[in-house]
C-alpha cells in the first residue's frame, strides 16, 4: 500500500506542476503549440532527453537484456548516442531555423512548403498518426505493466483477475493507464508546450535519479558489482542452463544454490565452448529451450530462446535511431527553442545521458536472468527484479515513481503534438488562419487529443500482453523510413515533389508489408537477421531519388528559401 | 549570404561520423565476457566509452563546426513572410 500512497503522491505533484506552469501559459496558440519559441538549453535538453527516453528505455530496455544480454545496449543505446547527436546537429538546428524564420509550427506545415504540395500534407498526416499511436501504447501497456506487480497485495479483494496469480490484488493495467492518461492531459491542457517542457524536465531529472538510485540498491543487494557479474544464468559442461543464485528475501542477501537450479537446455548442444559461458555478457548467440507456466492450468509449456545476437541484426540496427529526424513531437521541441545556441547542450549531452539511464537498465536486465523465472513477461522484468531485490516499499515506490516520470514525460509531448498537427494541419489548414479564434485553435487541439488517447487506450487494452521493445522498434522503423524526407528536403535541392510523394508511399507499402509479417508487431527479421527499417530506409531512399531525377526540379524561390546559402 | 567558415569543417565532422560508425561495429568484442571496470562485461563497458566519446564528437562539433550561419539566416525578418498555413499550387 505504501508504494502505492508514493505513486499518487508523485501524481498529484505533477498535477501541481501543470498547475503552476499553466499559470504561466500565455493564452495564445502559439504558446500553448511551441511555447512562444522561448525554451533555453537545460529545459531544451531535458524536454529533447525526456520525449526520446519512454517505457521503451527503461522497461523496454531491461526486459530486452533479460531476453538477449548486453549487446542490447550496443544495439540501441549508443548507436542512438550517435545518430540523435548527428541529427541535432545536422537536421535539428536547420529545421529550427526555418520554422523560426518562416513561420511553421509543424513538421507538415514544413514539408508542404519545400515541395509546394498540400496533398503532401494530406498523406503525411495519417501516417504519422499511425506511427505515434503505437509509440503512446508503449507508454500506456509499459505504465500497466510496471504498477501492478508492485502494488500486488493491495487490494486482495478488490483486483481478482490479475495478469498472473502471483499479481493479485494488484492495481490492474486498464486502471493505471487510464489515470496516466488522465494526469498528462491535466497537464499538457493547462501549460501546452511550455507545461509539457517544464514538467519533462522535472520528470526526467526524476527518472535519471531514481535510476541510478535503483542500481545502488539492487548492485548493494547483489553483494557489490564483481558478485552481481557471477549472477546472470550460466551454461554447464551438460548444455544445462543453471540459476547459481538465488535471492533470499528474508535474509536480505544472495544465497548459492546448491545444486544449481536447472531452468533450461541449450538445443543441439553440441559446442563446448559455451561450458560456463554466461549467454548474457556477451554476444554469440545461443538457441536454448525453457519452460514457463501456464498461469490458468499449472501446465509447463516449451518455449525457444535466441540469447545474444546476429552481427548483422547488430549492424542494421543503426538504421532504427534515424526515425528521431521525423518525430513530429520532436520537430515541434526543436521549434520551442529561445535561439539556436540553446541546441549546444542537447548535442553535447544527449549520448551521455542515454547512458546513464541506458547502462544500468541493461545490467539489471542480465542479472535478473539470473534469478527470475525465464517465462516471466519481458515488460515486467524491471519491477518484478525490483521487487525482489530492493523490497522495502518506500523505495520501490519511489523508483516505480521514476518509471512512470519516463512514461510520462513522452506520452505529453505525443499528445500536444498529435492535437497540434491536427489543428493546423488539417483544420487551419482547411478552413484558412482567420476562420478559428485563438480561443478556438486551443479547443479543436484539445478535444482531437481527447479522442486520439480514448483510442489508443482501447488499443492499449487490446494489446496489452504486447513486448513493449518490439512495438517500439515498429514504430521506429517507420518513422526511420520516411528519414530520407526530411534529410533530402534539407540537403538535396534535387528533391522534388513526385520524389516525396514516392518515398512515402514506398515507405508505407513496405513497412505495412513487413508489419503484417510480423503478426501485427512481433519481433521480425528479414534472412539472416536485417531489420526491416534498414530495407525500408533503402527502398523509399532509392524511390525518392529515382523519381526526383526524372521529374521537373523544384522553382527557383523554393530553392532561394531552403537552401539560403547556395542560392 | 556569404560561406560560412563552419563549411570546411562539415566535411570533417562527416569523417568523425562514418570512423564512429565503424568503432561501433566490435567485432572484436563479440565472443568475450570478461569483466572490465566497474563490474561491466567488456561488450558494456566499450559501448559506454562509444556514448562518451559521441558527447565528445557532439562538443567539437558545436565549437568548431557551429552553422551559425543558420542563426542569421533565423533572426532575418522577412517583410514578405509567408503564413505556414498558405495554401499552396498543387
């Protein structure tokens, strides 16, 4: 109960939060859409930091090192560090500029422009729509996934149907999400852009701390960093994997089982190399068979494995981290800026930052393989370690606290921005500037963010078992598809309209082709292990180029506006 | 508008990029879970210094390769400035 009496206290701060910061709303659209253009370096990078760094990076991010190992920080993390940086510098800072210069509040408004298209704008917007739904589940399916093994016990006769037996009596995921939800659109209606900045920065600083917090307590319970090495599962002489250690929770401390305790088998094990290799600190793959059990019957069921990763699935991944040059809720932090110096710090920082949070979720992740069973849901990984590890409750509801900041201070900036592309993008749009008050503009935004979160928490609750990592990597490799848009819409005076009509539509044909493959969301390779944003990147980058080359250059003025410079 | 001095050295932060590009790939780590500093496996402990060394990258590249060119080009005020709502010709 004590974790959960924290938990509402951090909520009701943030409502506090939104409170003061709507006190300092200005009451024009413009505020409410890019806060007056007014947002200095640490807000800037704090809000940057926050909106990239969801459910995905802490939740998702444990449960996949559980899975895989430590190449998954490889894999996501500080390729990240570089390519956010890159685009920054490279995109972030000119994109500002324009829309400073010319007057744009969104990535479309943009986009129309360079190419001198409206039907662009048309085609975009359901497509970005459709990407950043899913990226709003992660937080919703995340922010269930984390509360209710937590707060298990709680309310015994109150919550009888949980997820899994050993969760009963805890806060249910229909009810954690709703009042997520709830508690960012308080905010994000009273402050707008400037009310989502200020409470990301709080929220990140909150999740960066109770981060590192979290790893002090769960390495001092481990018995220091060299034992907390000597945890994660091992493979023996037999093909075996074994559990070494155990965590007696009435003790207080790590326990050795004597014997190891067998929680799977390597198939066709016939290497003996991998004898006391410990699949999760390196990368080799390795193909091992476990069983969970079913939570209904008791029955054990078989279940494979693959821990560890292909080079080349480790390579292509670096097409993932480009999709952050087509958030749309990024484009719009990007214009909050006071001045392009405020960009300096997020260059700098942002890779540094990744790694703080990044590094230890990773570690916690491969421990637990150690001690938790291998069946249990990846998303729960994070909370259920916790839970055994650290156990008092004030803590653990403090850094549950810190997972929900994470949440949260993504889902805000989605929200703003879907109800601001709308506003101005279809409706503005549509019906001219001077048709709306100010007054107006703010409620059209406000009620399509009512509507989009009413359909994405139904969505939420229908995907709710979803692997929060691998939905987040299908909403990344779509936005990474269409990177090749807003990279030649600023580099390449080539580009013209017929060009981006063809990479987008190539990007959406081949992601939804790939996507139904997948089973609407699983994890998916193509042959040896590509990702499928890396063929997506390549099919609507060649589409766009093909068809630039062979239809009418843009007009002169366009050119004399994006490419200042050259002209 | 004049080039900016910031031009040449695009082409080098280009250069950082790709060798970081490369350092990223390590082969070289792949099999071995030896234990570095700080109780990391070596594969962890490598990705850390990459993440420092991006930070490192990211600071030459705001002091020596800075587009302030992009800022004038930001402060100018058009007296032609278009609305961003313009319908435009199809």
């Amino acid at each position: 109960m004590n974790v959960l009496i924290i938990i509402c206290c951090y909520l009701a701060l943030l409502l506090i939060l939104g409170w003061g910061s709507g006190r300092l709303f200005r009451g024009t659209s413009r505020d409410f859409f890019v806060a007056s253009h007014s947002i200095g370096p640490f807000l800037l990078l704090m809000s940057v930091f926050g909106t990239t760094m969801t459910a995905f990076a802490l939740v998702g991010s444990t449960g996949k090192s559980f899975e895989r190992g430590i190449g998954t920080y490889g894999l996501m993390a500080s390729i990240s560090g570089l390519v956010h940086m890159a685009i920054f510098f490279l995109i972030g800072i000119r994109l500002w500029a324009l829309g400073k210069r010319h007057g744009y509040l969104t990535q479309i408004q943009f986009f129309r422009a360079r190419f001198g298209s409206d039907g662009l704008g048309y085609l975009l917007f359901p497509i970005l729509v459709l990407l950043v739904v899913p990226y709003l589940l992660i937080g919703i399916i995340g922010a269930g996934k984390v509360i209710e093994p937590v707060t298990a016990g709680a309310f015994p006769d109150l919550f009888t149907h949980p997820t899994i037996p050993a969760w009963a009596g805890g806060v249910p995921p229909w009810l954690t999400g709703l009042v997520v939800c709830a508690v960012v659109l308080t905010y994000v209606f009273l402050g707008g852009s400037r009310g989502a900045a200020i409470a990301n920065a709080f929220q990140t600083l909150v999740f960066m701390g109770m981060g590192i917090v979290a790893f002090y307590f769960v390495v001092q319970s481990l018995g220091g960093l060299e034992q907390a090495g000597k945890v994660p599962m091992r493979i023996t002489d037999m093909g075996d994997v074994v559990q070494d250690y155990r965590y007696d929770q009435a003790e207080g401390q790590l326990v050795a089982n004597v014997p190891p305790k067998k929680i799977g088998k390597v198939t066709n094990f016939t290497n003996s190399d991998l004898t006391d290799k410990h699949p999760h600190l390196s990368r080799d793959t390795v193909n091992i068979e476990f069983k969970k059990k079913n939570p209904k019957n008791g029955e054990l069921k078989p279940f494979e494995r693959e821990i560890g990763m292909p080079f080349i699935t480790f390579v292509t991944y670096l097409f993932i981290p480009l999709s952050v040059g087509m958030f749309p809720h990024l484009f719009q932090h990007w214009l909050t800026a006071r001045n392009a110096k405020a960009f300096k710090l997020t260059v700098i920082a942002h890779p540094i930052c990744i790694m703080i949070v990044w590094v230890p979720c990773v570690l916690i992740g491969s421990w637990a393989s150690g001690l938790l069973p291998p069946g249990i849901p990846p998303p729960a990984v994070l909370s259920s370690t916790l839970n055994l590890l650290v156990g008092d409750p004030i803590l653990t509801g403090l850094l549950t606290a810190g997972v929900l900041a994470a949440i949260m201070s993504s889902l805000d900036s989605q929200f703003l921005c879907l109800g601001t592309v709308f506003t101005n993008d279809i409706v503005m749009h549509k019906a001219g500037e001077e048709k709306y008050t100010d007054k107006q503009k703010l409620q059209i935004a406000r009620w399509f963010i009512v509507g989009i979160v009413s359909i994405t928490y139904a969505l939420a609750m229908l995907v709710k078992n979803a692997n929060v990592f691998d939905l987040a990597i299908w909403c990344f490799s779509g936005f990474a598809a269409l990177f090749p848009l807003v990279f030649a819409s600023l580099y390449w005076k080539r580009a013209t309209k017929a060009g981006a009509f063809a990479c987008i539509l190539s990007a959406l044909v081949i992601w939804l082709y790939f996507f139904q493959e997948s089973g609407y969301g699983g994890e998916y390779y193509v042959g040896p292990g590509i990702v499928p944003a890396a063929i997506c990147f390549l099919v609507s980058a060649t589409a766009l180029v093909l068809v630039s080359l062979f239809t009418t250059p843009p007009p002169r003025d366009t050119i004399d506006r994006f490419f200042p410079s050259q002209s | 508008m004049k080039p900016s001095p910031a031009q040449p050295k695009m082409g080098i932060f280009w250069l950082f990029f790709l060798l970081m590009l490369f350092l990223h790939q390590d082969f070289w780590n792949w099999s071995t879970e030896a234990i570095s500093f700080l109780g990391m496996p070596i594969g962890l402990f490598y990705h850390a210094i990459f993440s420092v060394a991006c930070s490192l990258l990211g600071a030459w590249a705001v002091i020596r390769a800075w587009p302030a060119k992009w800022e004038k080009y930001a402060d100018v005020k058009d007296d032609d400035k278009p609305a961003a709502n313009q319908h435009s010709v199809e």
